[in-house]
C-alpha cells in the first residue's frame, strides 16, 4: 500500500512546542506578535507609540497619544483569563498536534486545571475553529450528503424521522482524481428547500457541481447557480456502496468515529456547531501539521472576547 504522506508527516514535536512556547515570556511575544504584527497599535487612536507596564501577571500597554490602556488579551479568545497563556497554549497544542480528539476530561488532565476551567478553555477553543471555518466555501466537484448527530437512544423513530438527532450537511470538495481536499460540516434546523438553498449560498461557489442522493431538497442547490448531480440509491442499496460517494461517507465515517469515541456525551443540541467545526478545523488543514499551532494563534487573537454565558447560548450564534 502506497504510503499517505499526510497521516505520516512530522508536524510538531513535544520536544519543539517546549521549547517555542514553554515560558510564560515566550508566549506573550507570541500573543503580541500575532496580535501586531507591525507592532503595538491603539485599539481607539491606531497609533504606535506606546509605553507598557505590568499589573500584576497581566502585561498592559498604554498609548501615549489618547492614554488609552488595553491589555495584551483584551479582545482576543484569551479576554480577562485568569489563567497563564501557557496553559492556554499547551490545550491548543493537544488541540491541533493529537490525531484524535481531546475531550474535556482529558483536557483537564493533561493540562492541570478544574473542570469547569477546562470546559471554558474547550469551548472556547472550538469555538475559535468553527468561527475560523465559517467563511469557506467549496467549487469545482463536491460530493454532499445528509447526516445526523445523536439518535442513539432507543425506542422512538429512526433515521430521518428521528426526534433525537440533530441535522447536519456533509460536503466534500474533491480534486480531479475525485481525492478530498476540503469539508464543511453545516448544522441545519431540518432538510427543507429554503434550509439547503441557504445553505448553497453561503457554502458554494457557484457553477459548482453537487453530487447527492435523490433527497427532494438538495433540487434547491440549482438556485444558487449550482449544478445538481443526482444519484439515486434504489431500495436495499446503500450510498456508502456507491463510488461517488465514497469520499463523503469515509469523512463522515471518521468523524462519527472521532465523536464517539472521545465525547462519550455533549448536548448536542446546544453545541453541534463547535464539535463539528472542530473536526472541519482540523481536516481542513490538515496538509500542515507543523504550522497549524501557528496558524490557531493567530485566528485566536482575532476571534474576540466570547465570555461563558454567551457560549453556553443555545444558539449558533455566528
């Protein structure tokens, strides 16, 4: 069997992220670097000039135009966090460096901290990644598929009838050897026409070709410019026995597999967005392993202040 270069890359060592990221100082330079590049800005003014100080373990600069003071994570994932920016990195690093998922559990293990602490710095992590995908869209051929999280108490309806499941779009884009290059993983509230031709418009490029079952609603991605390929699966057949949906059904394989088997619960009506943006996240740029903690720092420091309660909202807020 030919060896797949991606599974068997290097990315980043442990040995490495310790000696990038394993002091406090070091983290800091890192936070302010992805946060200016170009150096100190005035989040109110936008001038350079600046003296910097410290406030206890928290590192404050004030501008010497408008006095502005800000902190170094004010306004970033890391807002007001009472916690050293070396416990934040070493999350992301088992975030984006292990092959499996990290659970909160596991997370508060290896990182040291208390569960709820643990649960804040997950969520808030996740939610990083899903906001870091929400603005992808897929082009040339993408094979796209129905697919549920949930659903696996028993009694009650089964499949799409179910009660229990939350609904959510898989797509794949492929190249032109039909291998996966990108995902989008979209929770919808049902599969109806105006769900997918929402979604179409915002997770597809037009002319793009879709191939899918014969579901009645993905008629509507043809509104959005697209081009349907539909390909009926007959009774007793399978699509996952079908070569055009061969690449959908393996990444949905895996990521069901990846769920279940590091989140042993969620609630997954409140939180499907986060744990599938997770996976989007990671599989998406997955070519890169060694720059991927890099690349996290960065969406990090520019995805905002998210606080506890508005993450514990039940809805997707993005």
């Amino acid at each position: 069997m030919k060896m797949n270069r991606i599974q068997f890359q290097a990315g980043m060592s442990l040995n490495q992220f310790l000696a990038d990221y394993g002091t406090e100082p070091q983290c800091e330079a890192i936070v302010e670097e992805a946060r200016w590049p170009r150096g100190f800005q005035c989040p109110k003014c936008q001038e350079q000039q600046h003296s910097s100080s410290r406030r206890g373990r928290v590192k404050v600069f004030q501008c010497r135009v408008c006095r502005t003071q800000t902190t170094l994570t004010a306004a970033t994932i890391f807002h007001s966090t009472k916690l050293p920016l070396t416990k934040w990195f070493q999350a992301m690093y088992f975030l984006s460096q292990t092959k499996n998922n990290v659970s909160i559990l596991e997370l508060r293990r290896l990182v040291g901290l208390s569960y709820p602490a643990s649960w804040r710095m997950k969520h808030k992590l996740m939610q990083v990644m899903y906001e870091g995908e929400s603005t992808i869209r897929l082009c040339g051929r993408v094979e796209m598929d129905d697919a549920y999280l949930g659903g696996e108490n028993s009694g009650g309806k089964a499949d799409r009838g179910s009660e229990n499941k939350v609904p959510f779009i898989a797509a794949g884009q492929t190249n032109e050897k039909h291998h996966p290059l990108y995902v989008v993983f979209s929770r919808v509230k049902a599969f109806s026409r105006a769900e997918i031709k929402t979604w179409a418009d915002r997770s597809l490029v037009p002319a793009t070709t879709v191939v899918s079952d014969g579901l009645w609603c993905f008629r509507s991605i043809t509104e959005s410019g697209c081009t349907q390929q539909r390909e009926i699966v007959g009774p007793g057949r399978k699509s996952t026995d079908m070569e055009c949906f061969s690449w959908v059904n393996t990444i949905l394989g895996n990521l069901k597999n990846a769920i279940n088997g590091t989140y042993h619960a969620f609630d997954f009506e409140k939180y499907a967005h986060r744990y599938l943006g997770e996976y989007q996240y990671r599989f998406n740029r997955r070519f890169n392993l060694a720059t991927l903690l890099t690349r996290m720092t960065f969406a990090a420091v520019n995805t905002g202040k998210r606080s506890e309660r508005w993450l514990r909202l039940a809805e997707d807020q993005c």
